[in-house]
C-alpha cells in the first residue's frame, strides 16, 4: 500500500495512464480555477520537500559517500496551501480510476537543478551560489494558485526564470506579501493542488545481492569505505544506501574501523540464516500514523487498510486530548507504516519524525468489508513531520539537532506542517515562507507549530471537520528488513550444499525465515519439488554467491 502525493507546483504531475480530457481540464484550471460553492477549506499544509534525485547512473548513493559522488539532478518544492475538501477522480482511457484531484489555494515555488557539478547542499542559498558559481543550472517556476488583487501584480515577479540570490529575495518578498490578499473573502474559485495516487506497492525491501555483498565484507572483516570502494568496483550495481545500512544493522558507526570479531560472527551467522532481528507482531494491533488523504482503498482483496467511517455524531462525543512524538526509521519499520503517511518511500538511510497534537475519538463500530483495520482514530489538530535521508553514516539524528545537521550537509532535510480537519484564512499570515533550513530557521518552525497549537487551543473542534489520521492494525512495532533477502541467501547456499527443499523449508521455518521466498528461489533454480539438486543447480547456485 502507498500513498503518493504529487504536487502541480512544478506544473502537471507525470502520473502514467490519466486520459488527455482530464490533462487537458486541469491544465485549463490551472489558469482559470472552478468556483468554490459547495466545499470549505479543511487542511492547511506548508512543506519544503525533494524530489527526482538522479544521481547520473548510479543508483541510491548514501549519505557517507556522498563526500566522494554527487547528485546529476534534482527538484526542490515549496508549498503554503489551504486545501478543500473538494476533489475529482481522474481516469484512464477506459474510465479507470488512476488519480484523485484535490483542490485548494495557496503558494508553490519548484526548483529544477540540473547539470551539477560538484556535491550540492539542497539549501536555497547553497543552490543559488553553485548556479552563480556555474556548479550548476538553477531554474524557478512560481505558481499562485489564487487571485493576488491588483495592488500586487505589478510587483510580482516573473514566473519562471534563472535561480539566483536575487531572485530567491524577490520571490520570497512577494510571497510573504501575497499571502494576506488571498484572504480577500471575494476570492471565490478554488485550483488544482495536488495528486493523490494510492496503488499496491509494497515497499521493497529485497536488495538481495547490496544486502549479501554488504553482509559478506562485515563477515570478511571489512570496513564500510574499503566495502564501499570494493563494491565500485565490481561490474555489478549494488544499491550503496544499502550497503551503509548494512554496517548499521552490525552494530558498526565508523566508516574507517573495520568490525568486531563478535559483529563479523553476527554477519557470518547471518548468511548461515540463523541470526537476524525478527519480533512478532502485538497481537493486539499497533498504531500507525496515516496522512490525511489516505483511504486504504485500492480495490484489492488480499491489501485493505480502508478506516472506519466517522460517526454522524462526532460533535457531540466526549474527545481525547493528546501529543506524541514519533520517529519512523525506513530501516526498520513496517512497509505499511512508511507508505501509509504519505510520500512512501522505501529508502533506506531515512528517517521520518512527526509530532501530534490532536482531539480524537477511536472508531471500531462499521468496519468497512474486508478490511484489516481493527480501529480508526478520527481527529482534529496538527502534525509537524520532518524526513531526513541520506544521513551521513555515524550521524545521530533527534528533532533537536535537524538543523544543525542540514547546515553541516550530513542529511537532506524536509519539513510539513498540516493542519488535520480545519483551514482558516488568518492562518496564511504565520506560516512560513521559503527558507534554508538551519537551526535557528528549525527553532522558528517550532515556533511556528508552537503558534499554531495555541490557535487551535482556542478553537471549538466540534465545528471542525475530523480526519481520520491513525489506524490499529497487526503490525509489528519493530521489523527486520533483512529477512527476504536472507531468506534468499539461505536459500541458495542449501541449493549449493545439496540440500532438499523439504529440509530447507524445516530449517528456515524454525529459523523464522520466508518459506514462499525460499520455495520461489528452489523454482528459480529449476527444483519444484523434493527431488535431488542437481549438479546444474549446484554450479548455478555458486556462481550466484561468487561476486565477479
């Protein structure tokens, strides 16, 4: 399961298969926008996030070696919206549900950086130097999705154009300035914001050869940079995010040490299949944060984590007040509980912390048919969520020191602040604007946040309107995303040593190994049965855990 969220900050998102009438709509209400009777504004959302790394050919490049290979391209964003509750399915050729449009009012300034030649900060000021340095082409698109009043056209600045420190002044002035004419009660038309895509996509988590190549130099006795300098090495691409998780997972923090005799016991024990980091899950259920435009619903039989429909009746019940702090590891955390919070990403070397402040009740009556969801909390309040990827290997990471570590280029840093079930116009003149996120602009989002709970405090909820922003379902609290890939090497190192696909399915089920993988690996190996391995599959095997 995952939910995408793309924005039209930087024009239409490319979402595959959407017919040409619903492109050509939505292009013309960009322009124009569609009258806002019949729906309210109900989530505000402020976000600086990343998108489209393309590191020139080589896949994944980790925090560590980033001090040694760069980025070719990426894309910045910048949106302050207030989104309504009105949206629109869009379809295939065939009138097949691809999307769900959403609209709203607000800001977007988009970055394409391109062409880069040195390692780049994703910082504004840090991009604006490198493309005057000619490290890089910068470019900008600004997008007003409402009517600014004519008091400001004159000083608005071109849309689109060359990315400077200049211009970035100029684009950041006027944005602040817009924001109160939005508020103008004649502002009446409402414009596509974003693109909600939810499909069947389990996060990844297989790896296999980057997992064992990793796992093979921890036992070898090897340090990650010479693991990192071996695997450049080899004609084969290994996923190097993956490699550094690798040493983490071992228990390593230094790139220049190479392991203890008891973390290459663990690596060796790990390719035998017998060590790994396996918990059950609580067979009460656990709670998992969802973003506000999740629904669970992807028309599948087997994946249905649609919540509970909100009682008629909300206004009136009793509300728990709460506030938590939650940090979502993608090393180590449910596939569920990453994609389900919006913007899935499977990425190793990630690190999600979000902050709740909420009124809620906890749903279990009218489970919808099929789903897996034990009980839905429905609520109003706010989330501040902070991503952080490609963390520099060793760096300990907390809410305190985000800053600091994006000044130091020891991590991509992303922020939102959303407002779960209420939007309120004044709100536009506190959010913040486009910045380069450092410690003391980190302290002013927390002040920002703090602002906007003091606001919300003041606020009757029973006349706002609830989200459903967590789900209880069976997931494990803590995972190992490993166990495939071990799965897989256990696997073929039994084809190797001759061993039955019944004995190996005995011993990897005591082992809390993947029984579908290995009986996909024996398959791919030409054993369906219990029969005797064959030579070919023995010499096929070996080949498979010999890196060239």
């Amino acid at each position: 399961m995952s939910t995408t969220i793309s924005s039209t900050a930087n024009g239409i998102p490319a979402i595959q298969d959407i017919n040409d009438d619903d492109i050509r709509e939505t292009e013309n209400e960009l322009t124009s926008g569609i009258s806002n009777a019949d729906s309210e504004l109900v989530n505000l959302k402020i976000e600086q996030k990343i998108s489209g790394r393309d590191a020139g050919g080589r896949i994944n490049i980790g925090g560590f070696v980033n001090s040694n290979a760069k980025y070719s391209r990426f894309h910045t964003r910048y949106m302050a919206t207030l989104l309504s509750n009105k949206t629109k399915q869009l379809t295939d050729a065939q009138g097949n549900l691809v999307a769900t449009k959403r609209y709203g009012i607000g800001f977007g300034l988009a970055l394409d950086i391109r062409n880069i030649e040195t390692k780049i900060n994703v910082n504004y000021g840090v991009v604006a130097a490198s493309a005057k340095m000619d490290f890089a082409d910068v470019n900008y698109k600004l997008n007003v999705f409402g009517a600014i009043g004519p008091a400001l056209v004159g000083d608005m600045p071109s849309v689109t154009g060359d990315f400077s420190a200049e211009s970035f002044d100029q684009l950041t002035t006027f944005i602040q300035s817009a924001k109160t004419t939005l508020q103008d009660p004649e502002n009446t038309k409402l414009y596509p914001i974003e693109f909600i895509k939810e499909e069947d996509l389990k996060i990844e988590r297989t790896d296999t050869r980057s997992i064992f190549f990793g796992a093979q130099q921890v036992s070898n006795g090897i340090g990650l940079l010479e693991a990192i300098k071996s695997a450049r090495d080899h004609s084969e691409q290994f996923n190097e995010n993956v490699i550094q998780f690798v040493y983490r997972y071992f228990g390593l923090k230094d790139a220049y040490v190479g392991p203890l005799e008891s973390q290459k016991r663990d690596a060796l024990n790990w390719l035998k299949g017998s060590f790994n980091k396996v918990t059950p899950a609580d067979p009460t259920g656990s709670w998992v944060q969802i973003d506000d435009v999740y629904t669970g619903d992807i028309n599948s039989e087997e994946i249905n984590y649609k919540p509970h429909p909100v009682p008629v009746d909300w206004a009136e019940l009793p509300k728990t007040t709460d506030f938590q702090l939650q940090e979502t590891s993608a090393d180590f955390s449910s596939d569920l509980k990453i994609s389900a919070i919006g913007d899935g990403s499977g990425e190793f070397n990630t690190i999600i912390i979000a902050r709740d402040l909420s009124q809620f009740i906890d749903v279990s009556d009218n489970r919808p048919a099929g789903s897996q969801v034990i009980e839905t909390r429905y609520g109003v309040g706010l989330r501040l969520k902070i991503k952080l990827s490609n963390i520099e290997f060793g760096t300990d990471v907390d809410i305190g020191v985000v800053g600091a570590v994006s000044e130091l280029g020891l991590a991509d840093v992303e922020y939102e602040i959303s407002g779960i079930g209420f939007a309120d116009m004044s709100l536009l003149d506190i959010l913040p604007g486009p910045m380069n996120i450092t410690q003391n602009t980190m302290d002013d989002l927390i002040k920002v946040f703090d602002d906007l709970k003091n606001r919300f405090a003041q606020m009757d909820v029973s006349d706002l309107k609830p989200q459903a922003f967590q789900i209880r379902v069976k997931e494990p609290e803590f995972v190992d995303p490993f166990i495939n890939a071990q799965s897989i090497v256990f696997a073929v190192n039994q084809i190797r040593n001759k061993k039955k696909l019944e004995e190996t399915m005995s011993a990897g089920l005591s082992l809390g190994l993947n029984q579908d993988l290995i009986k996909d690996t024996y398959a791919d190996f030409g054993v369906t049965d219990n029969s005797r391995i064959t030579l070919a599959a023995r010499r096929e095997a070996k080949d498979w855990l010999i890196f060239q």
